[in-house]
C-alpha cells in the first residue's frame, strides 16, 4: 500500500507542476469531491476521527477555491461562487458534527454542478491564459 500512496503523491505533484491555473482549479474540485466521498466511507465504518480530518480537509480545498475568486473581473458571478462555497463550508461543518451524509451528498452535488460549468469552459480558459502569457 506503501508504494501505491507514494505513486499517487508523486503523480499529484507532478500533475500541479503541470497544471495551468484552469487545471489547477479543476484539481481543487477533484480534491474536494474525493475528500467527501472518503469521508461518507469513514461514517459508514464508524471511523469518525478519519471522517473529520477528511471533512476539514474538504473545507480547506474549498477555503483554496474562494480564495481564487476574481471580484473585479468575476463580478456578480465571483459574488454568487463566494456565497455559495460559504454555504457548502458551513453545511460540511453541520454535516461533521452529526455524521450526516445526506449533507455531504448535498454539497457533493453542488460542487460536482459547479465543476461541470468549469470543466465546460476549458478550451476558452486555456485560450485566454495562452494569450496571457505570450504563447
């Protein structure tokens, strides 16, 4: 299990070193999903302590996302993201203290909605950032 666990923080390093800030964002929502889905595990198991280091965890990445935010050129979206990454930290935190997956399951679904509308705009985001960059 050792080997497997150092391959897969070798291979997320190296795909952050790689990553465009588009990508970067992609792998924040990608962390954030997983930590979640690990954490309903942890309830399930009655691991509660493993359950709430990955749900700190999740709120961090989430803490991460917001602090991406762009109000000057985001605007009113920038506003709706900011408040809506404060509700799914607020309903993570609920979702800690009573074991309840029916919260996780919620916020899973709000990230897994934002993160499709991301994902949809990668080749336009990669455009700007060649351009951005002189490529």
């Amino acid at each position: 299990m050792n080997g497997l666990q150092a391959y897969q923080r070798v291979n997320a390093q190296t795909s952050i070193t790689d990553a465009d800030p588009h990508r970067l964002i992609q792998l924040l929502y990608n962390g954030a999903i997983e930590r979640i889905n690990m954490a309903k595990a942890r309830i399930k198991a009655k691991d509660y302590e493993g359950k709430g280091k990955l749900i700190s965890k999740a709120i961090e990445i989430i803490g991460g996302l917001r602090s991406f935010l762009d109000f000057e050129q985001g605007g009113d979206l920038a506003v709706s993201l900011e408040g809506l990454y404060d509700y799914m930290e607020r309903t993570l935190f609920q979702a800690s203290l009573k074991n309840d997956i029916t919260k996780l399951d919620e916020v899973l679904s709000l990230l897994r909605a934002v993160k499709e509308g991301w994902d949809g705009i990668r080749e336009e985001a990669v455009e700007q950032h060649a351009q951005a960059v002189g490529l």
